[in-house]
C-alpha cells in the first residue's frame, strides 16, 4: 500500500502516488505521526477498489457495472468510497470502524442481505450522490457563474414572451363566470360561460363563406393546413341545411380568423330513433360512416361512444377526432320528444380536456324549454 516509517522518525512524502490522499499530495496538510494511520487506510480503500474493478487506482472511482449484482461487492465498493472520500472529514479513519464494516460484510456474504442491509444501503447511496451532486453543482456555478447568469436572464426573458395571454388562459367551470342563455327557437336553455360569443346560424355561415373567399385570393399557411382548413369549411358548409335549428358559441379564435374551439347546439326533427333507437355501436358506426362519405378520416379517441346523463336527460356521448392532430371532437346526443338534439364541442388538442369540462358544466344545466313556432 506504500512505504512505512517509524512513527518516531523524520520522513518525507513517500509512496505511490495515486495511493496518498489528495490533500497530502497538493501540500494542504501535511503528514504526521498520528495521520500515518489515516493515509494507511486511504491507500487501503484504494486497494480495494482496484482489487474489485481490475482497474488501476487513478481510475477511481469508475467500476464495471456487473460488480452491484454481487451483494458482497457493493459493499465492498461503498467501503472504498467511504475509506477514499475526498473530503478527509467524512473518511471512515478508526481501525475499529473498519472492523465493523468487514463484520457486517462477512454476515451478508454467510447470510444474504436483510431489509435493514438494503434501507441502509440505499439512503446512504441516496446521500452519497446527493451531496457529490450538490458538490459538483455549486463547484460549476461558482467557475462559471457568468454563463449561469446570463443563461438565467435569458430563460426568464423567453419565458415572459411565451406566456399565454390572459384571453387564452381557461378559468376552472367553478370559478368561471356565467349567464344564463336561452334559444325558444331551438329549445333549450344553460348556463354558458359568459365570455363566449354566441353566433346565429346565418351569421356562422357568412363568416365562413368570407373566410373561403379571403382563402381563395390568398393563401394561408401550408398545403397541410390549407386542406384541413377546407374540410372544416366543407363540414359546416354541409350542415347548411339546418340553419334554422342551430347556433354556435365561440370560445377561441386563432390568428387565421377560424373558429378553432367552438360548441354547436343543433336540433334535427324526426331523428330521435337514429339517436337511440339503434346500438351505441351502431349509433358509432353510422355515424363515422357518414363522415367517412363527406371526405374525412376520423379516428375516434378515447372511449368512442357511452352512454351518460347530464341534469337527469339521457345522453349519449361521442369522442373523436374530425382531423387526428389539429381538432378533438366532444359531441353529446339528446333526445326531445321525435326530436334529436345535438350538442358538439371541437377544439384544438391542447385545450381539449378543459374545454370538455366547460361543455360538461354547461350541460349539467341543460334543459329543454317550449319552442317558438316556425315562421
């Protein structure tokens, strides 16, 4: 392990390098009598290492990986790590502390590892990469605390651009805001939250009719966009034939001017019994296959069609995706006397799951109301 001498005579720093404990070697403590014991033990854990890696001792602490499947070597491991430390005081520096770590090492190697053996190993493990982490850390921070500060400024200058704005922020339905809204000629009334903006029919239909013409004389966005961006316009375009019946809250318009997150209330006469006469599955299938006609390839998402209730009216509940990847579909079928009612949710993924808890406290106070007559 390195040159002995008496602890009585004259010596000067002697041994093989990498075995002398650091602050030694760079002159920061010296050497005397009643250290020789500590240095003896540190040149110790160093031959340990060495003996258990086949590495030589300049590579500590870098140990092959297959020597933790061996209980007795992962504590032979951690013994060298504690009798090597860097910092001299969390050496382990008695003869008698030693022992008792060749004691405990000795039992598991005769008995296995007990509960106890393995909590202590690894809290011990815990700190041990805690504190070499925390180490290293403030070690980085303190050399290169210029690079750390402007990094931090420019995070935070980031940050302060990219928040949302307070529009795109969605409030809890508990702590939001609401208004009563009733439509005689549908037949319905709820609570609505109030920053939505409610749209007839025909007001809905014109705005898309100007958004394709703006489409036509100038291109916006990718190829990819530009068609997903038709085929929503061929959705509502489609729906045209039921203007009477329907209207349109927008929650969120993006920077196209598109109606990206909005929730369609729609009443279709006679078609109760194609709402709930026929199997959910059946329900699902017709459903999609219309849409499949119309020139879209929905995928449904997340539990594709159940059957619920919402303030005590029978409900059944679609999931999709009108176009996997840019919208997510909440679609909710109710039934009023011959009549079906249809109210749809679609909104962009990212605010998908908040905007569907709105739709669903909405719901919670929906009901059907007498309607105007038909002029």
């Amino acid at each position: 392990m390195g040159l002995l001498s008496s602890t009585s005579s004259l010596s000067s720093l002697a041994g093989t390098l990498d075995f002398i404990p650091p602050e030694i070697r760079s002159g920061s403590s010296s050497s005397s009598g009643e250290s020789y014991q500590r240095n003896d033990l540190y040149a110790f854990g160093k031959l340990i290492y060495c003996c258990l890696s086949g590495k030589s001792a300049d590579e500590f602490p870098h140990v092959p990986y297959k020597i933790f499947a061996l209980p007795v070597a992962k504590y032979l491991f951690r013994l060298s790590l504690h009798l090597c430390d860097r910092a001299p005081q969390r050496r382990l520096t008695s003869l008698s502390g030693l022992q008792q770590e060749f004691r405990r090492i000795r039992r598991i190697a005769e008995h296995g590892e007990s509960l106890r053996d393995r909590f202590h190993y690894l809290s011990h493990t815990l700190w041990l990469h805690l504190g070499y982490g925390m180490r290293s850390a403030a070690n980085a921070l303190k050399k290169h605390w210029i690079f750390f500060l402007s990094f931090s400024c420019s995070l935070f200058w980031v940050g302060w651009l990219l928040r949302p704005s307070s529009s795109s922020v969605i409030q809890e339905p508990a702590l939001q805001a609401t208004r009563l809204h009733e439509n005689p000629k549908i037949g319905y009334a709820a609570e609505v939250p109030v920053e939505w903006l409610v749209l007839s029919s025909e007001e809905m239909y014109q705005q898309i009719l100007a958004l394709e013409n703006d489409l036509d004389d100038e291109p916006k966005g990718t190829p990819e966009e530009e068609e997903r961006l038709q085929l929503l316009l061929e959705a509502v375009k489609n729906n045209a034939g039921n203007l009477a019946n329907q209207e349109t809250f927008i929650c969120n318009m993006d920077s196209l001017g598109n109606h990206s997150e909005s929730v369609n209330v729609v009443r279709y006469a006679g078609q109760a019994e194609a709402f709930f006469g026929p199997s959910e599955e059946m329900v699902l299938f017709d459903f999609m296959g219309r849409l499949n006609d119309n020139g879209f390839s929905p995928k449904p998402q997340g539990k594709g069609i159940f059957s619920t209730t919402f303030n005590g009216l029978p409900c059944r509940v679609i999931e999709y995706s009108l176009i996997p990847g840019y919208s997510q579909n909440y679609l909710c079928l109710f039934q009023d006397g011959e009549d079906g009612l249809l109210v749809e949710m679609s909104s962009t993924p990212p605010h998908y799951l908040q905007r569907k808890k709105q739709v669903e406290a909405m719901l919670d106070t929906f009901r059907f109301i007498p309607r105007e007559p038909a002029s």
